[in-house]
C-alpha cells in the first residue's frame, strides 16, 4: 500500500479535531483541560499520537476497525497524566506506548 487509505486518514484526522479541540473522550476528560498538559512539550503530544497509532487496527482493506478503542486508551493516558489518582485500566503494555523511529 503507498498510501493511507481514505479510512485511516478521516480517523488521524478527526482525532487530531478532538485532541486539539478539547472534545477527546468527553466521557472521560470532561473534567479536564488537557491541552495545556499535552501540547506543553512535543513528548506528550508525541506520546499520544504514538498510542493512537499503536492501538489503531486496519483491516486489509484499508478500513479503520477500532478508532472508539484507540481513542479512549489516549484518553486514559491523557487522564493518567492530568489526575495522579486515576489508574488506567487495564494497563499499558509496552507495545501500547512504545515511540517508533
């Protein structure tokens, strides 16, 4: 495949919307103005685009199959970050986070 497809690229960007917009897993992060915390310093904002790009799964044809999932596991890292008492569930495992080269 040379490209995204259509799929991929409407979830990357719909999630950078709600990322930047303040609107991520309202469910969640309604609470909470993250965005000082995630694009306060590159890392984060790498962090979470890492996850987002982790956890994404696309099916052989090109379609998005768990962009809710994707999201909100962000949304639990983000939420980690802003509330010290919050315990992700379930955890990260190392693939989750991991930052690409």
């Amino acid at each position: 495949m040379e490209h995204l497809s259509v799929d991929v690229r409407a979830s990357l960007r719909l999630f950078a919307f709600y990322l930047a917009n303040g609107t991520l897993a309202l469910d969640l992060l309604d609470e909470f103005d993250y965005r000082p915390t995630i694009f306060h310093s590159g890392s984060s904002l790498e962090q979470v685009f890492a996850i987002y790009s982790n956890v994404l799964q696309v099916g052989e044809d090109g379609a998005v199959l768990n962009d809710a999932d994707a999201q909100y596991r962000v949304a639990q890292w983000i939420r980690a970050c802003c509330d010290p008492s919050y315990r992700v569930e379930p955890p990260f495992e190392a693939w989750e986070t991991e930052l690409h080269l």
